[in-house]
C-alpha cells in the first residue's frame, strides 16, 4: 500500500486569515503577503514579540559589537559639525531594534557634549515589545527620547538618521520574466489544497524598472515600492544626514533573495505566516537612483567591514581589550572580527549616506571611491 502524502502543518492565525482573503479576492502579490506577515494588526511577527538576540530568530551587528554603535555615534557627530552645529537637532532612527545602538551611540558621543545639548532622539518604531525594551535600554540616557509610528511624525528641523538593517524588512514585489512573449508577470501567492504556493499574474506587468531586452527565460526582478516614498520623505529636511546599512547587492541585480529565518536558522516562506522574519536583500543602486531623483546626494554604498575599519575599529577594539580579561578580550575580537571580516558581514553588507544641504560626503566617502 502506497504511503500518504505528508499532511500540510497546521494554519497559524495568520495563514488563515490570509487564505480566507486569496479566496475572497483572489491570490495576493508577494509584497502584501510580505507585508501581513510582518505588520499585520493582530498577528504580525514585529507586533508579537524581541526577535533580537540568542532567544530570538537574528542578531544584528549592534549585539554582536558595542564598537558598531559608538563609531556610528562618532559619525553622527561629525555630520552634525560639517552642518554647521544647528541647534535643535533630530537624531532619529529607524527600526531600532533593542536599542542599543542609539544607547552606545549616545554613550560615544559624551565626547562631544555641544551634540548631546543640542539633540533630541527620536526612534520610529511600531512594535510594543520592541518600544518596551527601547525605553528601557535609554532610561538613562543624557538625550531626550520619544516614539513615533511614522517617519512623517518626528517635528522638522535639522536631522540625522540611522537606518540599521531596516530596508531589508520592507516588503518587495517580484516579477517574472517570459521570454517567448518579451514580458513581465508579478508572482503572487495563492492558496490551494490548503497550503500557499507561488502563482503568476494571469496578466502582463506595468513598466517593471529591469527593462526586458537579453534577459533570461523565468529571470526574477524585485523593486520595493516603499524607498520612494521614505527617500522623498529624507529630502524635505535640511539639512539632513542618513547612514543606511544593510546587506545587498551595488549593481542591479536579478533573482530571488526573499528568506524567512526562524531561531537562526533558515525556514519555508509558507511554513508559518507570521511566526518568521521575512526580509529581501537591499538593492543599493535603486535606493541611489530614488535618493539623486529627489534632490538628495548619495555616497556610497561602501562594504561595512572597510567603513568600520575607516572609522576607526582596530583602535577602539583595542583600547577596549586593553582593559579587559582575556577571555572577554577574546570575546570583543570575535564580534569586531564578525563585523568586519568580508567572509562574515563586512562584504554583503554595505554601508550609503544620503545628505541634503551639507557640502562635503560624510566621512570616511571623501576618501573613498568606490
């Protein structure tokens, strides 16, 4: 007797409400399965839970290292002395994870007290268990902080902002390319046999940014519609430094590099709506071209390994493990080491400054080409 086919996991609450809106309206592009997944109300992974850390499903470089914050805090006030020192300056963050960046970054900038007088910290974030441990990481910290849902929310005035592995989280759209028709078709997700499955758009695509001429059969494009609306959003303020870093690709690139990562390791796109991080790699070239599109002036993107190295990490690294046991010497080699070696983090992810109304690139790009 033939054996049964393996039985389909059962629904999370998500997966279900998602399957009851592919049967009420259809399959849905990638990027609003994407985007429920993540920031669903009810059921969405940031809303629920830390995902940071050993006990969650990632880390990120600010728990790996304090060095990563405090040189990012060093830049910080860099910028704001090739800005002429304004007062009222907003130092803001995206997607803030634990807080510790901002609190290491704060913590180096006690060098610099006209900066901290001169700053309110502002951090954008929606996830309740995130703000929780946020508060907590800067209860002491020498800056004012407060809380907004939006980026549109923080006052105007002058502004930096960090973006740390935040555009990765931002949902992507996929197209597919036919070449015995010359075409595009956005692949969806559909429901069927009570499990989602990839489809395609039973019609042909827009204009989609890859173009179509010498691209390959089944060739996959990803854009992600949000950099637009946040680039154009950086280039009402003035003036205005932003420090992006992520992982992804310089040049234009095809192909599929959506990844769910579940407890550290990687899962299915559909085994568990709503209980995995779902995240894309950052096309830089595209976040350059909206950023130029707006008015804004862009350096980079820069390997992060070689900008920290720029900034000073070897010589921060070892006043610190100057201080220190071995072992927990040892312990700050390794994370530096993670950070910076182009075999770990310090190649994929890459390092772009956006600036608007400052006259130089923010250091180390004057030096640098790329």
């Amino acid at each position: 007797m033939p054996a049964s086919p393996p039985a389909n996991p059962p629904l999370t609450p998500l997966a279900r409400k998602l399957a009851e809106r592919v049967a009420a309206f259809g399959p849905l592009s990638l990027h609003d399965y994407m985007e429920a997944c993540l920031y669903d109300e009810e059921h969405g992974y940031y809303r629920k839970k830390d995902p940071v850390g050993v006990d969650g499903d990632f880390i990120t470089a600010p728990e790996i290292s304090q060095i990563f914050g405090e040189l990012i805090g060093l830049w910080a006030g860099e910028v704001w002395l090739q800005m002429g020192q304004p007062a009222g300056l907003r130092l803001i963050e995206l997607g803030p994870g634990r807080g510790t960046l901002m609190a290491d970054a704060l913590r180096a900038l006690s060098v610099l007290p006209p900066f901290l007088s001169n700053a309110t910290v502002h951090l954008v974030e929606t996830s309740e268990p995130l703000q929780k441990m946020q508060r907590a990481a800067l209860a002491t910290a020498p800056v004012a902080a407060s809380w907004h849902a939006s980026l549109e929310d923080v006052p105007d005035g002058p502004a930096i902002l960090i973006a740390n592995e935040f555009f990765d989280c931002l949902p992507v759209r996929q197209y597919v390319f036919e070449a015995a028709h010359e075409r595009w078709r956005e692949r969806m997700v559909a429901f069927e046999d009570g499990a989602f499955r990839f489809a395609l758009n039973s019609t042909e695509a827009g204009a989609v940014g890859a173009g179509g001429s010498g691209i390959e059969d089944g060739a996959i494009f990803e854009e992600r519609p949000a950099v637009r609306g946040l680039v154009q959003a950086f280039a009402t303020r003035s003036p205005f430094g932003a420090l992006i870093i992520d992982y992804g690709y310089s040049r234009p690139s095809f192909g599929d590099t959506v990844q769910a990562v579940s407890r550290h390791r990687f899962a299915g796109l559909f085994g568990a709506p709503g209980e995995s991080d779902l995240t894309a790699h950052v096309d830089f070239s595209h976040l350059k071209r909206e950023a130029r599109e707006a008015g804004l002036s862009a350096a980079g993107p820069m390997p992060m390994g070689e900008w920290l190295l720029r900034l000073g990490l070897q010589a921060r690294l070892g006043q610190l493990t100057s201080r220190v046991p071995d072992e927990e010497a040892q312990d700050l080699r390794r994370g530096a080491a993670r950070l910076a070696d182009p075999a770990q983090m310090g190649a994929l992810f890459k390092v772009l400054a956006l600036t608007n109304g400052i006259a130089a690139p923010p250091p180390p790009f004057l030096e640098w080409s790329s």
